[in-house]
C-alpha cells in the first residue's frame, strides 16, 4: 500500500512536471523522476507523438500509482517517432502514435510485444489488435471556421458546405486556409486515404483546397496556431482534441464536427519487443488501458477515453450517442497495412498533388 497523502504528493508531481518539460525545436521531453525511497528506481522510456499539455496528467496519475518508476517521454511527430524506432528499436518502452497505419505495420511485422495482462483480455476487441496494439483514445477529425467566414458566407456544417465554400470563394480565402501535408504528416495521409474512400466528392475538395492556395503543414498545432493569430480562416482535418484544448478561450474560432461523416482517429500504444524495461512498460499500458487512466483521459484531457465503463463527457459512449452514425472510426485492421504499400502510397500521393494543383491549368 502507498502510505502518502494523495492531495500534496499531486501538487508536487504535477509541479514537477512543469519545471522539469524541456523544449528543443520539436523535440520535446517530459521527465518524472522516480520518489525518493519509494522502492526500485527502475526506468521506462515512451516515445510519444502526444503534446505535453495532454501527457502531463497522464503521467502524474501514474506516477500517482506507481511512484517507484523513473519516466522520460519525448514527443515527436508522427513519422519521426515511427522512422526513431526503426533507426534503434530498443530506445523506447511504449511507443504512443496517432498514426495508425504505422504503428499497425510495426506489430504486425513482429516489433510489438505482447501483453497478458486482465485489463488487456478486457479491452473491446474493436480497440485492439491481438494483445500486441491497443487504441486508448477516441478523436474525432474536425474543421475549424472563423465565425467571421461563417457570419458572411454562411454556415458550414459538414464537407459539401466546405466544398461550395472554397470553390465560390477561393479568391477571398486565398492563403487563409490550412490543412495536413500528406506527404510529409502520418497523420494527414492517413486521413488523405480513408476520405477517398469515404466519399466520392473528395478529390473536387482536395481541388478546391488547392483553388484556395491552401497552406499545407505537417501538425495540427500549426494550424491552431495560425488560426488563433488570425493569418487562416479555415481549418481542414484538425485534431478535435488538440483543436477543443487550445479553442476553449477562443470565441471567434468554431470547432465543426462535420455531419456528413467525422473520421474517428485512435492513439494506438505497443510494447516493443526490444524494449529495453518491459515490466515497467507493461504496467504503463496496464494503466493506459485500465479504467483509472481512463478516466484520466475523459476528465482531465480532451483526448476522449475508450473504456466501456466510463460515461459521459469525454467518452466514446457519450459521443456515439451524440453523433451516431455519422462518426467513422478508423478500422484496427489489415485495411491499414494496405495503405502502407509503397505503391499505392505514390500513386495516392500523386493524384492528391495533382489534384490540388489543378488550378494550375485553369
């Protein structure tokens, strides 16, 4: 039994966790040292495409449980964290991606270990894949509008309203509007794949982004930060958790989550095989996936917790019931690993590139 008071010991981690965030670029790194005297002093390494605001309360409810372990996280964008991991696969315990096309290609190529723990047997088959890969979040894909579009142009509730947007008013919206670079963001193309599969008008939007001049970036935290300091209107595929954390003091820019149809993106965790604290890594996806790190998700993130327990706001329960049908969760499957072949990659790529330079022609 952890003998300590729970309300000081809190303060000071989550106080801790403040001082000790260290910021280099985009390379950016969390670091809990283990308690003093609290028993093994052993380590674990995450690496993580999850910004720091979103992985401190994480972090400090399971050092809340398990005050023994020393943790280092680094967040990295998605490809960098997947090409890090190929570069030395026994750097890292966990790795954490939204990317899911990666991170499914790594365990099903044989680098994710396996976990059999209760709380994995227990995990909705749909969120995961064998006990090798494990989604614990639930993230809808969103726009983000300026109200001042909205106020003259009208409203846009789902992709046909983006559509007509762009393309009657590309001119006014020239370099104000931003999205993913598929060719350079895991995430972005990700997206790039599914919505062409999703639906038939979405080559005449990617068209019309390019009309628009839209401006291509590699995260959705550049694009919140453009749209918060005003240099873009209108925001394409953002990170519904990332955009709702940064927009809550943000009146003038709305968060849409389209109607029409609204991927549903999952963090997805793994033990790598080569990980070089595989106990301590265990016990850290142990608490991602139990419902004590869960409900830290739903209560304390924007990320939107998973586990079948947990009600409410912040829950997937709570958001299917929501918005139905409407949401499209990314499939945990083979169809991942489809997306990956090289190509079929080039080719997507290319007709995306084509696509948005179609304004080239006319």
């Amino acid at each position: 039994m952890n003998m300590y008071r729970p309300g000081r010991l809190v303060c000071r981690w989550l106080l801790l966790l403040s001082l000790v965030a260290t910021t280099a670029g985009a390379d950016q790194t969390l670091h809990v040292p283990a308690t003093p005297g609290s028993g093994s002093g052993a380590s674990l390494v995450i690496h993580g495409a999850l910004d720091l605001p979103q992985m401190r309360p994480l972090l400090a409810g399971f050092h809340r449980e398990h005050p023994d372990l020393e943790v280092r996280y680094r967040n990295l964008t998605t490809l960098a964290l997947h090409e890090r991991f190929m570069a030395a696969p026994d750097e890292a315990d966990v790795l954490l991606s939204s990317a899911m096309p990666w991170q499914y290609r790594l365990a099903n190529a044989g680098h994710a270990r396996s976990l059999e723990s209760s709380a994995a047997r227990r995990w909705p088959a749909w969120a995961r894949w064998r006990h090798e890969l494990f989604a614990i979040t639930f993230e809808p894909i969103v726009m983000v509008v300026n109200e001042a579009v909205i106020e003259r142009f009208g409203e846009v509730r789902g992709h046909a309203d983006l559509l007509v947007l762009l393309e009657r008013h590309a001119e006014t919206l020239k370099d104000r509007v931003v999205t993913y670079d598929p060719a350079t963001s895991g995430a972005g193309y990700t997206y790039a794949i599914e919505e062409s599969r999703l639906s038939p008008r979405y080559w005449d939007l990617v068209a019309a982004l390019g009309q628009a001049e839209a401006e291509l970036v590699e995260t959705t935290g550049e694009m919140l930060d453009g749209l918060i300091e005003g240099r873009y209107l209108v925001g394409y595929n953002l990170l519904g958790s990332y955009a709702r954390d940064r927009l809550a003091d943000q009146p003038q820019l709305r968060i849409v989550v389209p109607e029409d149809y609204a991927l549903v993106t999952q963090r997805l965790a793994l033990i790598p095989r080569q990980a070089p604290h595989p106990a301590a890594a265990e016990r850290f996806l142990d608490y991602l996936i139990g419902e004590t790190g869960q409900a830290v998700l739903a209560r304390q993130t924007t990320l939107g917790a998973i586990h079948p327990a947990l009600e409410g706001p912040g829950t997937a329960t709570s958001l299917r019931q929501e918005r139905g049908e409407a949401l499209r969760p990314i499939t945990l499957g083979p169809g991942l690993l489809a997306t990956l072949d090289d190509l079929k990659r080039e080719a997507l790529l290319t007709r995306w590139q084509r696509e948005f330079s179609r304004r080239e022609a006319r």
